[in-house]
C-alpha cells in the first residue's frame, strides 16, 4: 500500500468526521499496489445509516483528503443503505484494503 501511516491516520480521522466514528474506509486502484507509481488516491467510505447529501459529502471529503496530502487528486465512493451499488463498489470490495 502506497500511504503513509500518516496520511492513512489523517483520511479515516477525516472520514470520521464527515461520515462518524463507525464509517469503515477502503483504499483501492493503483495505491493499494506497491509496484505501481503515481496515481490518484482511491477510496470507499461504508457506512451503515444513510446519507442526506452523498454527492456534497463525497466531494467534501476527497477536497479536504486532498488538501492534506498536498493537492493530490482523490476520488472517494461512498456506499451506504440508501445508495446503488454500483460495479465499483464490488471492485473496492474485492481489492481494497481496509484503512
């Protein structure tokens, strides 16, 4: 995995206060493999109540993960009871590594 254990420690408190403390965040894409280089910062936030504004709270967090970590570009799925899942969703799952 491409993070720092600073940068995993900043996007789950981040997550935390976008989404709550039981909001579980997968990282995924090209950052998850350490022979890759570059690219961006791929996320899934999973949370078990639902979400009034996911496309506001999406971009909030990916805006405020990203300025973190110097203007790296950072896209950020959300899934939650009142949202389709989508075949992304299932790749995060596959993939992923929990944070």
């Amino acid at each position: 995995m491409r993070l720092t254990p600073d940068q995993v420690a900043i996007i789950k408190r981040l997550s935390a206060e976008e989404f709550g403390q039981s909001a579980r965040v997968r990282l995924f894409g090209s950052r998850v493999r350490d022979d890759d280089r570059g690219g961006d910062v791929d996320l899934m936030v999973e949370v078990t109540t639902v979400i009034e504004s996911p496309a506001w709270q999406s971009a909030m967090l990916a805006t405020r993960v990203s300025r973190a970590m110097s203007g790296r570009r950072v896209d950020v799925v959300l899934s939650a009871p009142n949202l389709r899942d989508l075949p992304i969703h299932a790749v995060a799952r596959r993939e992923g590594v929990l944070l």
